[in-house]
C-alpha cells in the first residue's frame, strides 16, 4: 500500500461527502479507518488540509480516542477477549502466549506485520470463555495448545502461497 | 456598576471577567491556563477559582462575568485549600529538575508552588519520560516540565493562527506536540516564540546561545563583536526597577557589553537605515517598472518562515533585502576585519576568528542566522539577562556608559522606529517619498502607528498614489492577504502582535501594556533623533560611496541581498512511515 494509492482513497471519501466542516473530523477519521483499516499519516495530512484543520490538531484529536489506530492491519486479525468471564478462565495467558508467539508490538501488530492482536472487552461468548475472534471466526474453549494449533496452520498456509509464488 | 471582592467594592465595566476586575484592583489570582492575550479561556486549570456568595460551588473566575452586587471571596480557606491540592499535582509528575533549569528565577510554576504553599512530596506521582525536542535552530520543547496549561496551543492556535503544536493523546500520556509527534522542524512551526514568550514553565525555551557567547568570550584567538536590535534598549528601559528616569540607552547596554569582554558593540539600527535604502529602492523599481506588487517586508524572519512553509506562492512578493540583523552580520565579517587591523581565520596561525552577536527580542532570528549564516550567536533579550548573571553584571544599576563603534554607529530615528509595528512601513515611507522626488513627511505617520491588526492607507507622492499596508502578527495573515494582494504595493508584515516590541524572545509575563510601553519609547527615540531620514545617515551614504557603490547594485546585491526557498514540502509528511507490506516469517526462516 503506497502512500499515494491511500492518498488518493481519501480524496475518494472527500469527494463522496463534501461537507468539509470542521465537525465532520471525528465522522472523516472513522470513515478513513473504516475503509484503509487504520489513519495513515498520509491520510491525516490530506484530511487537515481538506478540513482547513492543523495537521498537529487532526493528530490531536485521532490520538484523543481509543478506537483509531496508526498503523496498518495485519493479514490475520485476532480479537482476544479480556473480558471478565474469560478473564476468570486464564485469558491472559493466552495474551501473554501471543505476545511472545507473535513478538507484538506496542500498536498490537506482530514483529512481521502479518498478525494484529485487538484486545476486546467483552466479544459476548462468554459461554465458551476464553475465547478470540481470528479473522471473524469464534474460537471457544481456548487453550494455548489449540491456539498453537490454529497459528501453526495459519503458517503452513502463508508458507505453500510463498512457496507457489517463488514456483 | 460595582462588584464586591474580599469586602472591597470595585467598579467594573461590562464584559470584565472576575479575574480581570481583581487584577486591576490589585488582587493577584493564580492562574494558568488564561492568557491575556487571548480572547477564550480554555478554563481548565482552574486555578483561579474563588467563592461566590449564594454559590455552593467555587467557580473559575476567568470565566466568570463580574455582575451587579456580586460577592466574591479569593483567599478563603477553602479556595486556598483547593489551589494548593491543584499545584500539588502539577509537580507531583514534574521532573523538578529545577536547580538546573533554564528558566530558574524566571519559572511562574516555582512562584506558583511558593504562592500556594506547597507541601514537599505530597504526591508520590510517576514522573514523565518523554523526549526532548530539539530539532530546531530556535525553540527546544522538554514535554517533561509541561503542566499542560495549554497557553501555547493557545498562543499559536488563536493569537498567531499557524497550529504547529496541539494536545496529543490523553490521559498521563497527553502532551503538547506537533502532529504525529514529530519534531517543531517538520511542523510548519515559524520559530516566532509566542508559545515560548507565555509558557510558565521550562517546557518550551529559546536553544540557549549563552554558554556558546561565554565561551567564545573567552577565547583570546576570537575577536567578539556584539549588534543590538532597536527593540532591545526600549524593552530593557521598560524593564528597568532601578534608576528610573534614567533611561537605558544603546550606551549603557554597549558599556556592558564591552565590560563583559566584547570588543566592539554595533547598532542594528545602522542596518536598518540601510534596508530602507534597499527596500525603498526596490520598492521604487518595483512600482515604475511593474515588478511584483505587492512586496512585502523581509524584515521579519518568522513572517519569512511563513511564506516558505505555508505561502511559497508568495515568494516573488518577498522583498529580497536580507533582515537588518543579516545585513550586519555581512557587512561586519567583510570590512570590520580590515577596518579593527586583523586577519579574519579560524583562530590560528595569526589571525583571529571573528563572532558576530546579535542582540535580539526575537527567537526565529536564531533560525534566521543559521538559515542565512554571516551570524554566529543570537541572544535573546531574556538569555541577555543570563549573559550579565554570569559575568556578574547588575545591569540595573548599571550607568556607565560607552560610544557605539564605528563603521556602525549611526542611526537615524527612522530606524528606531524597526521596534514596533508600522515602523519599517514608516521608516520606508519617508525615504521612498523623497526617491519619487516628492517631500518627505516630516512628523509622525499616524496611519502606521498604534496597534490595529491591520491599517492600510494610501501616501501620495508627486502623481503617484502608493497604497499601503500594516499586518501586525501572523494571526492576522488569513483574513488580510487576500485584501494586501489586490492592489497594494507595499506592505509591512510583522510576525509577533506589536512588532519587535512584543517579539518571542522578550521577557516572560509581558502583556500588551507593556509591548505599548516599548513602543512609546522607541517614538520619543525618533523623535530626539537629530537625523530622521535613512538616506540622510552619514555613515550610510559613506558605505555606499566607499564600498557598496549604489543601492541595489552589484555589491549590494551579493552581500545584502537573498533569495527564498519553497519549503512547503517540510510541512506534508506524507509518506514518512515505514514500509507497511507483511511478509512471512515462516516463508523466510525457510528461505
Ligand atoms: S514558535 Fe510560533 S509558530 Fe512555532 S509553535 Fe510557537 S507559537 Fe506556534
Ligand atoms: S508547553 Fe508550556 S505553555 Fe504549553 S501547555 Fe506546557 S506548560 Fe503550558
Ligand atoms: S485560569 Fe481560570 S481555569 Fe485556568
């Protein structure tokens, strides 16, 4: 994804909605993610230019909220539960596990940008606590054992595309 | 209309805040976040609270309206009690660092701490760790020493209308920063020091050049000459608590100066007097032959900042004088060496190094003289003060007094007048009305005077009107340019509200008053100057015959002269992230 590919996909969004008012920043960063999966400072900078807004204060405002995210998603996207009831069935472990698995940085993403890690309040599957979400899918009952199963499948499949690609 | 505080009934006028009536009335409220300068409290240190009679809550008065009959009580138990908590937190996740802090003596969050009386180690809070900035020439931000106070998103947000830094993250994590957190060098900062001038703590500073000036003082292979800004005297005069009455002249700082060890003390002034000769001759040439109209002052190096960063498009508009400080910086480094008998070098091998000071209210003159060179050191009219603490100087008390040097001794009133907004406009008005061939204007020119942000008028000189404008501070650029561009042919830009006299680098805890004060000054100066014109400078019209030939010619061009750079690019950071593509860790371990 080049800077420029995003650029221009904001430029899309602008055209799409022209109130360009500054009240329309938090809706605009939403959208933004929404469709890039995250606000790239490309992005950002564009929209203050739009908006007639400071760059220092769209970043202001973006950094303000919880709910946006600087860098980019990986391939695979897990949602870890760390709500109480999986809480109380060890789902720490299971983010410490990943945390060392998949060596995550502090934006959530792993060494190799291939994983992002969410951690979630409360995914609503308490019944089959511990449980994660890897790429839209509930997983239950969790263990480290069948969370090792499921990423080692990931890697033989991520492994043969490589292998067919070089082919 | 009367309101009623600590017992005292006090007139007020409608529209006053609490604040402002107990202020005039001689009763100091702790405040933070409120500026003077600036139209909105954001109300969020609420330091300033007081009681209110019928009220059960204590309310902020910045933001409270003085109302008919209204009782207020500013030192009550209570209100002191929640004050000293406030102030108590701020310096729990402070770095207190202060034995080796910069703005030591000078820190409104040490007056405030004793103010309130605050009790050591209240909170035991965990201490920020976040990086310094210090990549620009002018400004270093320590967002450790932030209390978040806000007044510097204030200043360049509302007052100076450029937005380089805002509020960033929240929670313990929150500081002020420039977008992405990057540093001010990439932020379309313009270094104009507004944010540093209000800053009440260590947060935000000038890049010191004392201990440098220190150091190269005392280097016997380093010949150190000092050029003092006009706005400089005014201000120290203003300042002065001793020997009032005896005003501070250029003499007394250039006695000081030499005190100290600098080997001879110029006036900017005489730099001046020669930009109008240039800009006045540029603006001539401009009008007759349809140059670019309008053109804009040089003088400012922030309004320069501006144009470069944010404007490139404005450009062709620049007058291509260097700033007076550029100016003598030049021309002291090509004839000063010959004139003083030695060979300029690096210090060795018989000849001497040769450092120019500049004197400056100004903080971008800092960026300036690295941007542009012939300026080694510029000190700020605060960092001035730090200068004589180390050499043990009372300037207050100081009264000796000691000629400027030649070849730039002389100043004419005209070039007084460069301290205060309006002034290069009406410095440049009397010397281009004679090159026209029409009389110059011998009194004041009220129309370029006093502190509106924007005055235009028109001068007619022998059959031609010149349309004229004064934009006092970058604020005022938005909603000004567009009416500067149609049809103007000379405009004066000034980056700090007030001109020079209200410039970054002046003193801490000034407000508008005082910047009128300077201001008055630097009128009364002109007005006792015997000379009033540049062109009628002595020493100016000496230069010309010796060395520089005529106004805008060839040696001029080379030494006082620059060019601009579009720097726009400095201030999109598109693209700036790293490379974002996964790759498989599998597939590589493979590999
Ligand atoms: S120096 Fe001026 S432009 Fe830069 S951050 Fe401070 S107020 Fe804003
Ligand atoms: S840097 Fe200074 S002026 Fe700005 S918020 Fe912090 S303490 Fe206040
Ligand atoms: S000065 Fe009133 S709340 Fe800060």
């Amino acid at each position: 994804m080049s800077p420029v590919h995003e650029a221009s996909r904001v430029e899309a969004l602008l055209a799409e909605r022209p109130d360009h008012s500054r009240d329309q920043l938090i809706p605009m960063l939403q959208e933004i993610q929404v469709r890039e999966g995250y606000l790239s400072q490309a992005a950002m900078t564009e929209l203050a230019v739009a908006l007639d807004t400071p760059v220092a204060s769209v970043y202001g405002v973006a950094t303000f909220y919880n709910q946006f995210r600087f860098a980019p998603l990986g391939t695979h996207v897990i949602e870890l539960c760390r709500g109480t009831a999986c809480h109380v069935k060890q789902s720490l472990a299971l983010q410490q596990h990943l945390q060392r698995r998949l060596k995550l940085r502090p934006d959530g993403n792993s060494a190799d940008k291939r994983f992002t890690v969410l951690k979630v309040a409360c995914l609503g599957a308490c019944s089959i606590a511990p449980v994660i979400k890897l790429d839209g899918e509930f997983y239950g009952h969790l263990t480290i054992e069948k969370l090792d199963s499921l990423l080692d499948a990931l890697d033989r499949d991520c492994y043969a595309a490589e292998e067919a690609g070089v082919a | 209309m009367n309101i009623t505080i600590n017992g005292k009934e006090i007139a007020f006028e409608h529209g006053d805040t609490v604040l402002q009536v107990a202020k005039r009335a001689g009763i100091r409220i702790p405040h933070l976040c409120s500026l003077d300068w600036a139209p909105s409290p954001s109300a969020s240190c609420r330091l300033c609270v007081v009681e209110v009679e019928g009220s059960p809550r204590l309310q902020t008065s910045c933001t409270l309206q003085a109302a008919e009959g209204m009782k207020v009580q500013t030192h009550t138990p209570r209100v002191m009690k929640a004050r000293r908590n406030i102030v108590e937190l701020l310096v729990a996740n402070h770095p207190q660092d202060c034995l080796a802090c910069d703005r030591q003596g000078a820190c409104e969050l040490a007056e405030l701490t004793r103010e309130v009386g605050v009790r050591p180690r209240q909170y035991a809070g965990m201490k920020k760790d976040q990086h310094l900035d210090i990549s620009s020439p002018a400004i270093y931000r320590d967002p450790n020493k932030c209390v978040l106070c806000g007044r510097c998103v204030t200043m360049c947000h509302q007052i100076q209308g450029v937005g380089a830094i805002d509020f960033t993250d929240r929670g313990f994590r929150t500081q002020v920063a420039p977008g992405f957190s990057a540093g001010l060098n990439v932020s379309g900062c313009t270094y104009c020091g507004q944010c540093v001038r209000v800053c009440p703590t260590g947060a935000l500073m000038e890049r010191s050049h004392v201990s440098a000036v220190v150091a190269a003082l005392s280097d016997p292979n380093t010949v150190v000459v000092a050029q003092v800004a006009p706005a400089v005297p005014a201000t120290l005069d203003q300042e002065r608590t001793k020997h009032e009455g005896v005003p501070v002249m250029l003499e007394h700082l250039a006695a000081a100066l030499k005190r100290v060890g600098f080997t001879a003390v110029f006036d900017t002034g005489f730099t001046a007097d020669l930009t109008i000769m240039e800009e006045a001759n540029e603006l001539v040439e401009r009008v007759k032959t349809g140059g670019v109209l309008p053109m804009f002052t040089s003088c400012s190096p922030a309004w320069i900042q501006y144009v470069e960063l944010h404007r490139p498009d404005l450009i062709p508009h620049l007058s291509t004088c260097k700033s007076p400080q550029q100016m003598a910086g030049a021309l002291i480094h090509e004839i000063y060496p010959k004139f003083a008998g030695f060979v300029a070098g690096d210090g060795t091998r018989g000849t001497k190094r040769l450092v120019v000071v500049s004197l400056m209210p100004c903080t971008a003159k800092k960026f300036e003289a690295e941007d542009v060179g012939d300026v080694e050191y510029v000190l700020t009219t605060r960092e001035l003060g730090a200068l004589w603490e180390r050499f043990g100087i009372d300037f207050d008390s100081f009264t000796d007094r000691a000629p400027l040097d030649p070849p730039f001794a002389e100043a004419t009133g005209a070039a007084r007048l460069f301290g205060g907004t309006g002034g290069v406009m009406e410095a440049a008005v009397r010397t281009a009305a004679t090159l026209l061939g029409g009389a110059a204007p011998a009194g004041p020119l009220p129309e370029a005077r006093g502190l509106d942000g924007f005055k235009c008028f028109n001068v007619d000189v022998n059959g031609i009107t010149l349309n004229l404008g004064v934009i006092n501070g970058l604020g005022r650029l938005p909603s000004t340019l567009p009416a500067a561009l149609s049809g103007m042919h000379f405009v004066e830009v000034m980056s700090c509200p007030g001109g020079c006299s209200g410039g970054g680098g002046q003193p801490y805890n000034s407000d508008m008053t005082d910047v009128k004060k300077r201001i008055k000054r630097i009128y009364e100066a002109d007005k006792k100057a015997e000379v009033k014109y540049s062109h009628e400078n002595k020493s100016v019209a000496e230069l010309y015959e010796e060395f520089l030939g005529r106004p805008l010619g060839e040696v001029s061009h080379h030494l006082l002269h620059r060019s601009y750079t579009d720097k726009s690019a400095l201030t999109a950071l598109h693209g700036a992230e790293a490379d974002t593509g996964a790759v498989c860790a599998a597939a590589e371990a493979a590999a």
